[in-house]
C-alpha cells in the first residue's frame, strides 16, 4: 500500500520535469512507454486489439491513453489538461535598455496572478521548430539553468505598492535576460540548448516557468507546493490510475487535452474532435458501426479533474457558507447551477458511490452565490461527446500562482478516487437504473 507522501515525492518529481505542456506530454509518453503502451499515429492506420494498450498524441501537448478489454461494452473516460497559466515569449524578444540591459518581450497566457512572478529565478521552456533538410522537425526546449528574473520595482520608487497595484504585463513583468554587452542572443541561447545553429530555428513556442522546485512542508509534512499543480496533479494521478487499473468491461482512457486555461478551443483542446476521433477509430477497429458506438456512449461516463479552490486561511468569507472544503479533506465534487462544472445529480450519485465503496474521502465544492467561478474542460468535450459526466479535483490554494500549495494526503486521496473508478463497469439500464460493478 503506497503512503500519501511517497505519492506526493512523486508527483512532485513529475511536476519538477515538466515545466511546459510540450515536456509534459512527452514525459507521459515516456510513462506509457515504459509500461508496455504502443504508440499510435493519427496520420497512420490502426490496429487496435482487445486487451490491448496504446495511446496517441496531438500537437505534442496533447494525449490519450486506452486500454482495451476483451469485450468492450462502454468508455471509461478521465480528462485533464497539460496546460497553465504563465508567461509566452513573443517573437523578437529581445528589447535592450540604454545599451545596459536587455529584456524579454513577453505576452499573458491565462489567468495568472503576476505578482508571483517576480523575484524569483525563472527560465525558459517550450519547444523550436527547426530547419533541417527535409523540412521542419519539432524539438523540445528546456534551459535547465537559473536564466531571468523579473525584478520588483523598489518600494522608495513606488510607495503605494502594498496598497495596491495594478501591473501592466507590458512593462512590469517583462523578465531581464542580461547586462548589454556583445554575449550570445536570446535565440543563440535557446539554440544552444538543443544543440542547433540560431539561423535553422524558425519559430518557437516558449513559456517561462519557475526555478523553485516542489517542496513538502507544514508541521508534519501535510502541504506540498509546486508549479503547475493545476491542472497537473489531475493529468499525472489520472494517467497513473489508468496504469495501475485492473481490466473492466469498459475501454478505459485518460485524456490529457491542451489549452483549457484559453477556452479550449484548439484542435488539442477538450472542445477539438480529439476524443470523439479516438473513440470513433476504436469502434471501427472493432468491427462497430455508428449505432454499436452510440450503445457504448450510453452506457459511458467521464470524469472532469481539474483542482477547485480550498477554504483560504485568511479569506474564508470567500467560500461557500455551506460548503467548505479543505486542503486534505478528500476528493472534490465540483458544482455549478449555470454548468461550468457538469456534475449533476446522475453523476454525482454515480462517482460518490464508487468512493463510498472504495472508503476515499470526499468533499463537495460550490462557488459563493456572488462569485462567479472558473470553468474546466468537461462541459466543453460534451459538444463532441454528451455522456454522463461528473467535475472533480482536489481542493487546493493559490491556484493560477507561479507557486500553487495542496494537501500530501488529497494526492493519494485523488489516485484513489480515480482508480475506484477505473475498476468498476457502470452500466445504464433503460429505466435510469445505473448498475456499478
């Protein structure tokens, strides 16, 4: 039996390793890899198996994951996205100060809180597309050094700082990246990184990300902090869970989109066919016509991970006056009247079951009534595929932080949750009787 902070060690080694969707992705590549999963191309025929396990990937930040049973008779899908709020490197970078500093260019990626950006070491990830003399190979990037800083401006220039500041992303969150002088440019740096000469890079998608690695604290190691807790912790137990699965009667997926902190709408993200193209070339490799995959989706059910938000120590007339979940309190259910979150009373009654049975603890999570809430990725992958869906997480603070904090024990609270689902097979009867097996 696996401990909470042995999980959360290793949750914190994935979250240290993946500083960007693109390193992320290809970190559960590796994952699967090792685990015996075959890796497929959309651009290529499939052939799919039963007892079989495979994956595919999109855009090189996105993936899905499955494993086939012998007689499939549902999907048991969770989702989660690769992607966080941050900082992208804008094209030219570079912008020199009276030939005695030269700065980065950059623009907002999501909803992030900028003042966790500043004054700490930060570097660069993401990926390059590079020349060669077939045409454009893709290489990943990580300047695995201390590179850039933001710097604060002094509290004798602006006075009024802790009274309130409004930052201005184009001029107080650009990062310096040097002292002037005649060194080696922002791009030789990055080419550097992977090896290549600056002129055969043609384009880039890079982030910056923090230096700070995870850390386990609190009086008796309850806390963990780290980048990208959402929405990683979700993508990393979620894919876990789906290795450690025991076969159901349910072809089971984890599906790790991209762009949920921008809407979704991309063809890696939960509103792309992405899904619903995985599902569809599964049934045909299985001999299903459409009526036979639309009987599977009948009986289907997805859950939606995506973190929700603690009660906050110092601002607990934040929450709910009647729902208040805590760091390490159990598993999230998440619900909105307006369906930001898709749980319903199906789906609600469906998930808590499997928890009750397999005794993980779990906690519900409603906004304020005068707050609105985020949204995630479930309500938008039902434009593609409407089957049962519940919204989960874990309760966590500082979300959308550079530096977020959650609970050592709601690690393994969350794995455990999302693995008593895999081992189960919901079915639906015709008279709204689900049978959980």
């Amino acid at each position: 039996m696996i401990k909470s902070i042995d999980f959360t060690n290793e949750l914190i080694g994935f979250l240290d390793k993946s500083p960007v969707n693109f390193i992320a992705v290809n970190n559960f590549k590796e994952m699967l890899v090792s685990r015996g999963y075959t890796e497929l191309k959309e651009s290529e025929e499939w052939d799919v198996k039963a007892d079989g396990n495979y994956f595919v990937t999109r855009n090189g930040s996105a993936v899905i994951a499955f494993r086939m049973p012998e007689s499939p008779e549902a999907f048991a899908i969770i989702a989660a996205h690769s992607d966080s709020p941050g900082l992208k490197i804008k094209p030219n970078a570079e912008i020199r100060v009276e030939d005695r500093y030269v700065k980065l260019n950059v623009e907002q990626y999501g909803g992030l809180i900028m003042s966790t950006w500043f004054d700490r070491p930060l570097s660069v990830a993401g990926r390059a597309a590079v020349k060669t003399k077939n045409g454009i190979e893709m290489k990943l990037v990580n300047i695995d050094r201390d590179l850039l800083v933001i710097p604060s401006l002094a509290i004798h220039m602006n006075r009024s700082v802790n009274d309130g500041c409004a930052f201005n992303i184009q001029k107080d969150l650009l990062p310096l990246f040097s002292g002037g002088g005649k060194g080696k440019t922002f791009i030789e740096t990055v080419a550097d990184s992977i090896g290549v000469k600056a002129d055969d890079i043609i384009g880039t998608d890079l982030f910056l990300y923090t230096r700070v690695p995870g850390k386990v604290w609190g009086r008796d190691n309850e806390f963990f902090s780290s980048q990208r807790i959402d929405d990683l912790q979700c993508a990393y137990t979620g894919m876990r869970a789906l290795i450690d699965s025991k076969p159901t009667k349910s072809v089971k997926m984890c599906c790790v989109f991209d762009n949920e902190e921008v809407g979704s709408g991309t063809k890696q993200g939960a509103k792309s066919t992405f899904m619903h193209d995985v599902m569809i070339r599964v049934c045909k490799c299985l001999g299903m016509d459409e009526s036979g995959m639309l009987r599977m989706l009948a009986s289907s059910f997805m859950v939606s991970a995506d973190n929700g938000h603690a009660v906050h120590p110092n601002y607990a007339d934040k929450a709910c006056p009647t729902n208040r979940p805590y760091v390490n309190g159990g598993v999230l259910v998440k619900y909105n009247a307006q369906q930001k979150y898709t749980t319903d009373a199906v789906s609600e009654g469906i998930f808590l079951k499997i928890c009750e049975d397999a005794k993980v603890p779990y906690q519900r999570y409603v906004n304020r009534s005068d707050i609105l809430g985020g949204s995630t990725l479930g309500n938008l992958s039902t434009e593609q595929v409407s089957i049962n869906t519940v919204d989960i997480g874990t309760a966590q603070l500082a979300m959308h932080s550079a530096y977020e904090t959650a609970g050592v024990d709601d690690a393994l609270h969350l794995y455990n949750g999302m693995k008593a689902f895999y081992d189960v097979s919901i079915t639906a009867k015709s008279d709204g009787v689900y049978n959980i097996d």
